[in-house]
C-alpha cells in the first residue's frame, strides 16, 4: 500500500504544480477518468491522450488550485483518498462564476489499480 501511497502523492503533487506530464507519469495507456459531481457524471474519458488533452485546458481556468490529501482507504485493487480542494478562477465561466471566484470542496478520488499503474481515475465532488 505503501507504493500506491507514493504513486498517489506523487499525482496530487503534479496537480498542484500544474504537470501534466507528472500526472500522467503512473497511468496506464488504456487510462479510464470520470468526474462525478452531485452524483453526475461531468466528464469520461478514455485513454492517456483524452486525459492530457483535458488536463491541460483545465489548467489555464485557474489562478491557483490545490488538492490537499486528508486521508487514505485501501481495498485489494483500488485507493482512495479524501481531498480539500481549494481553487481560485482566472476567468469567468458560462455557469455564473467569475474571475477571481474561489472554490472551497471536499471530495474524494478512488484510484484502481493494475500492476501498479493507476488504471482508473474517479473524482468525486
């Protein structure tokens, strides 16, 4: 468990420096994300090029963003994590939120695991 705790840190630490590159270092190839927010799913995507290509437009929404790991649950092939999420807009967005706006959430991602490449990415909001 050690190892996924490593590989995980290592992720959120490349989120919050921006890189997407770091980000996608422990995925695999056939790399599966969804986001889910009030129990919706928001974005799915499939393969490391969606998730960089994604990655990278996010980037330019915010001024800041930081994701603060606050715990850890293991199961056999799969991690998960419970998340402070703090980040501050740099541009207005179509739903009403506008530039300088900050985002306080706590959430949880749930990474699944195949020798010991993260297979899986679910972010929860």
């Amino acid at each position: 468990m050690k190892d996924r705790e490593f590989i995980i840190s290592n992720y959120v630490a490349a989120y919050n420096n921006c890189d997407v590159d770091g980000m996608v270092t422990d995925f695999d190839d056939n790399i599966v994300f969804e986001n889910i927010m009030n129990d919706e799913t928001t974005i799915e995507l499939n393969g490391i090029e969606e998730f960089r290509q994604q990655a990278e437009q996010a980037i330019s929404l915010f001024s800041s963003r930081k994701q603060t790991i606050t715990a850890f649950l293991h199961n056999e092939d799969w991690s998960e994590i419970a998340i402070q999420y703090h980040a501050v807009l740099a541009i207005d967005l179509p739903n009403g939120l506008k530039k300088g706006d900050e985002l306080d959430m706590k959430g949880k991602s749930v990474f699944e695991f195949s020798e010991n490449k993260i297979t899986r990415l679910t972010d929860i909001s």
